[in-house]
C-alpha cells in the first residue's frame, strides 16, 4: 500500500457511517413525527369519548334499589337482617317480628320486599324504606312465644318516660331500658336513618293503634280505613318501640296488629301499603271525618304490653 492509496481509503469508509447517522436521524425524526401525530389524536378519542357520554354528572341512584343488609346481631348471634330500599328523603320505618311467635308479620313484610322488587315504580322517589322483618330472630326461630333469648319481652324494653319493670323477677321488660341487644339495634338504625314514621307489625288483633301526636292518629286513621282494621287508641304501655320512636323524635307512629299470628294478611295490607309508599306525603290522605276516639269493642288485652 503506498501513501496515495491512503486518501481513497480514508474516502472509502466514511460513506456507509454518514449513511448510517442519516438512518438514524430519519428514524428519530420519524418518531417524534409519530408522537406529534399521537398526541392530537388521544385528544381527539378523549373528546369524543366526553362527547359520547351523556354528560359528567353522576348516575342518578334508580329509586328501586334494594339493599339488603345485616342490621346488627340477637343474643344467640343470628343476623338481625333487613332492607334499604330507595333513596328519598322521607324515611319510612317498618319492623315485624320483634315477638316471635308473630310470624305473620314478617311475611307481610317480606311480601312487600318482594313486591317492590316486581314493580319498582310503585316507590316514590322522594321516599325511603327500612324494612325488618324479624326483629326477634331467637323468639322468633327458638321459642313458642313473644320473648327473645334472655325471656324479655322486647316491646317493652324501650325507654319511654313512664318505662318499668315486668314480671315477678323484675326481668320481663328488661332490667332497663335498651337492655337488649335486639332493642339497641332498633335504636341505632333510627338514630341512622332518622324515619319520619315507624310502622310496628304484631298480630293477633286486627287493629290499628297510634301513638299519641296528632300525626300519628291521622296514619292510624287512613291504615284502617284502608285495611278495614279498627281503629283502636285505648292502649298506652310503657317501654314499646312505637311509643319511644314518637317521644324521642316527634315522628308519626303506629301499631298494625294482623288478624291471625300465622297469617301475612297481605291482601288485606297490600293496597295500604302501595299507596302508602307511592304517595310523596307522609300519610295519602287525611281523612276529614274520621272518629275521634275508638268505640270499637276491646280486642283481648295482652298480659303484659302487646
Ligand atoms: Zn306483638
């Protein structure tokens, strides 16, 4: 090799690097082509995403959801269970079962889960129902009679200003107020859900019985209109749910007791209880001339509170 060769090799050689960094910056220029061409067209997928939803505001809460949850616990353990249903903000309270051997009243209530489940739009929207259909699982699975597992008598264990023990044992209410854990689950889900309106379910009496205010009279009134129950204001026990709900909140209050212990009366209840949750007023319709009191004949007065 001599020393004229040296330049053609030296010019040899470089071309292929040249062509190698001139690849190299098209490739690079190529991908920033692609990310620029990239970025407008994400913006274009997320503005047409935006625009194909219906806007950004949340999906409203349909009125016929149902929520079944587990309120709190008896004695022996067993899920005291229950039902969220709508979303409104007047808050309806119905409970049955808190004497066991009322087993009726449960299946009233559960019958009307079931109802609203096959025909949501009769729920108002502006409404929202708590349901529990067995507030006593231990009398109501256990036991041939009212009582829970501790033998008290749970409608009387409720802290109303005239509240007293029961029984020769001093037991039978309780040995005070909220003495029960099935009691204190009523009370927490009323200091939850705050309902304008308590509606307890009992049987046998085929009555309808209000608390004292004004507005619970009027619900007690329609219900039995409605239902064909009597009319009955005659009792006053200390210690019940109803009568506790009514002192402690001002909220309208009512006792249905059903006909038989084994019977839902749900034909009977049905059309109530429909327009009841499908009206947006607390009661349907105040009834103008309605009696003022009960001259219906007594039912069988309970030994010790209803
Ligand atoms: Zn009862």
């Amino acid at each position: 090799m001599d020393a004229s060769e040296e330049p053609k090799q030296a010019n040899r050689y470089p071309a292929p690097a040249a062509i190698g960094v001139m690849f190299a910056l098209i490739f690079i220029a190529g991908l920033v082509f692609i990310f620029m061409l990239a970025l407008p067209m994400r913006v274009t997928v997320e503005s047409q995403q935006l625009a194909i939803l219906p806007s950004a505001q949340p999906i409203p809460e349909k009125e016929y959801t149902i929520k079944k949850i587990v309120f709190g616990y008896s004695k022996k353990g067993r899920p005291i269970e229950g039902y969220e249903i709508g979303s409104g903000d007047r808050v309806l309270f119905l409970h049955g079962a808190i004497h066991g051997k009322e087993m009726g009243s449960a299946m009233l209530l559960r019958e009307l889960v079931l109802e609203i489940a096959a025909n949501p739009h009769i729920l108002t929207p502006s409404k929202k129902l708590v349901i529990i259909p067995i507030v006593n699982p231990d009398g109501y699975y256990d036991r041939t009679d009212k009582l829970n597992a501790n033998g008290v008598n749970l409608n009387l264990n409720f802290p109303t200003a005239d509240w007293q023990t029961y029984g020769p044992e001093g037991t039978f209410a309780g040995t005070e107020p909220f003495s029960e854990t099935e009691s204190r689950v009523l009370r927490d889900v009323v200091a939850q859900y705050k309902p304008d309106t308590m509606i307890a379910y009992h049987s046998f009496g085929a009555l309808v019985s209000p608390e004292m205010v004004t507005s619970s009279r009027e619900l007690a009134r329609w219900y039995a209109e409605k239902t064909g129950y009597t009319y009955y204001d005659i009792w006053d026990y200390p210690g019940t749910a109803t009568k506790w709900f009514e002192e402690s909140t001002e909220g309208a209050a009512i006792t249905v007791e059903l006909t038989k212990d084994l019977f839902s009366d749900w034909d009977i209840n049905k059309e109530a209880l429909r327009e009841l949750i499908g009206s947006e007023a607390l009661i349907p319709t105040v009834l103008q001339d309605s009696p003022e009191g009960s001259a219906a004949p007594s039912p069988a007065p309970h030994p010790y509170g209803f």
